[in-house]
C-alpha cells in the first residue's frame, strides 16, 4: 500500500510479482471472488487459471476454507487494525468519524479487489468457524464507528439521533460505493466518502433557507418555519388595532 502521513501501513501482503506461486494463486482466487462470486468460482477454476493442475493447487490450498482464511480474515484484520489506528490518532469525535470513513476508502482504493473479494466471500460463506471469525471482525469494524458517533453525541458535536441507524447510513455508502465508482473515474473512493462524510455532518440544506413544510421523520420534530417579512408587518398591525 502507498504510504500515507499518519497512516501506518496495512499488513496486505503486496500484489505479487511472479516470483512467489502462492502469492499468484491469491491474486487470481481475489480476481476470480471479486468478478465471480465466492460460490461461482471453484478450485478447478483457480488452479485453470494459474494452468496448473488440481493437486498443484492442493499443495497451496487444500480446500475453500483455507482460501477464505486468507482472502477475507486476513483483509479484515488487515482493515481493521488500520481504521482502529486512524481513529485512535484523531481528537475529537467529529474527527473520528472522518478518519474512519477516509480510512476505510483509502484501503478500497488501494485495495479494492481484496475489498470485493472479501465481501463476495463474507456474504456467501456458510455458517462455519472461520465465518464466525471474519463475524468478529466484521463486528468490531462497525461497533468502532458506533462508538465515535455515540461519542459525538455525547459531546453535544451531534444531534439526539440512533447511532446504531447513524452508523449504518455511513457504512452503506462504503459498501455500496463499488457498484458504481470506476477506478478510472475523476474521483478516488477516498474523495468521494469526503463528500459523502460533509453530507451527513452538514445536510443538504442551506442554513435559514425557507423551505416548503414536509412531515417530520418518525421521532423528529418539526421546526417552525420563519414568518416572511410580509406576513410578520400583517400581524403586528392587527395585533396593534385597537378594539371596536
């Protein structure tokens, strides 16, 4: 990974170079979950691949799991030791949340077929031991950023919201972000989530702007739109009439 100020740099093993087979055998098995799917893809499609023969490819990876292992957990680990890293190096809550948005699209960026690959296989992995690992992980990950919006909210930086809601709008945009963004694009993954990150924190709304009354979400309430200067002359003239 490209290094980066105050970004230690992740534990991914390097996109290899022709000189370590197993090294090979990972980056098409990446390639292969990213495009295919984790199901879709079978050893026999690894090891055509790479052409080599089926008992070759044993000799690496004996079966899924031990592909799984290092495809998903090992990205996982990976992602999460550096977000948890970024975060902890930010001061204020409100810096958190964007240490750990940009964190995490500054890993798919560099990443990005370690990210699809891991995600195809997290999703489509049965229940197994290994999957209750990656779980775990998984977990932490987003428990991390729970904890940097419910710090906000403490802190008076946010609003009264759910952070549980809050935290799964943002993550939303990470996971969904690679059905729509090229790596060719004008943007990095990493200037759009800056974007996306000023959107929540910010809203969408210019400040005093008046605007049409719509119905409150559930558990908001409504603010009183300000009077037009028009209006607010009117009521103080009949608040002023004296009675007849």
């Amino acid at each position: 990974m490209a290094s980066r100020a105050g970004t230690p740099q992740s534990s991914i093993e390097p996109t290899s170079t022709g000189h370590n087979r197993e090294d090979q055998l990972l980056d098409i098995a990446r390639r292969l979950f990213a495009n295919r799917g984790f199901h879709a893809t079978s050893l026999r499609d690894i090891a055509e691949e790479a052409k080599i023969t089926k008992a070759a490819l044993y000799y690496h990876f004996p079966n899924k799991d031990e592909l799984y292992e290092r495809v998903v957990i090992q990205s996982l680990d990976a992602l999460v030791q550096m977000v948890a890293a970024d975060v902890a190096r930010a001061k204020t809550p409100t810096d958190r949340v964007r240490a750990f948005m940009h964190s995490s699209a500054h890993f798919l960026d560099e990443h990005r077929e370690h990210w699809l690959a891991g995600a195809n296989a997290f999703r489509e992995a049965g229940q197994t031991e290994r999957r209750g690992v990656a779980l775990h992980l998984r977990d932490t990950y987003e428990k991390l950023l729970r904890r940097c919006v419910s710090e906000g909210i403490e802190a008076g930086e946010f609003r009264e919201v759910d952070a549980a809601m809050t935290t799964r709008f943002l993550l939303s945009g990470l996971n969904y972000v690679t059905r729509w963004h090229s790596p060719t694009g004008k943007l990095t993954v990493k200037e759009v989530m800056g974007q996306f990150v000023d959107m929540a924190l910010l809203g969408l709304a210019v400040r005093g702007a008046v605007t049409e009354a719509e119905p409150p979400s559930p558990g908001v309430q409504a603010a009183e739109p300000p009077a037009s200067p028009r209006k607010a002359a009117g009521a103080s003239r009949k608040k002023a009439a004296p009675a007849t």
